[in-house]
C-alpha cells in the first residue's frame, strides 16, 4: 500500500507563485507515473500535470507554460510548481501515483486559493 501526503497548498494572490509537495510512502516501489489533479468547486476532477519514473511530462493546455512538474524518485517525492497563478487554478490539488500493476493511490487533497 501506497500513503500519500501533500503539503504547499494556500492562498495566493493572482500573478503570485506556490510549490506543491507530495511524499510516497509505503510500498513505493513499483510507483510508474505521479500525478496532480485538481478539483474546483462544482467542476469534475481534472488532470493538471503527470511525470513517468523516466521524466516524461504531460501538461493540462490550460497550466503548459505556467506550471512544472517534476519528482525525486529517491525520496518518492512529486512536486508542482506554480507560477503566474489565475483565479481559475482555484481548486482543491490532490497528488495521485500510479504503479506498474495499474493500481492507484490518491491523496487528501490541498487547497490552493487565488485571490484577484
């Protein structure tokens, strides 16, 4: 079993800047991809960025150019940049890992507020 916990999230004002961290604990061995979703209000959980064990990345159109994705497959850590935020990046964040057994783990969840 794979534990997820983030940590990074809070309030931000728009243009401003946040890093999101996530650490894998557990069995982490067989981790593949790491990813961050998030969720706004009323909206379906999105993907915003993912990052296989090799560092291949893909990005959400609407983060490419703003947000980086990148991990420490030593320290079984996924992390998020965040620049040049929008109010519309509003969103409960949630760091998710995939194994190479197809099984996938979620985090709690942190909560990134930009204000206008």
């Amino acid at each position: 079993q794979v534990q997820l916990a983030e940590s990074g999230g809070g309030l931000v004002q728009a243009g401003g800047s946040l890093r999101l961290s996530c650490l894998a604990s557990g069995s982490n061995s067989r981790i593949n991809v790491m990813a961050w979703y998030r969720q706004a209000p009323g909206k379906q959980r999105e993907l915003v960025a993912d990052i296989t064990r090799s560092g291949t990345t893909n990005y959400a159109d609407s983060v490419k150019g703003r947000f980086t994705i990148s991990r420490d497959n030593v320290k079984n850590m996924v992390f998020l940049q965040m620049s040049s935020l929008k109010p519309e990046d509003t969103a409960v964040y949630y760091c998710s890992v995939r194994t190479v057994f197809e099984t996938v783990t979620w985090g709690q969840g942190t909560q990134v507020t930009v204000s206008s």
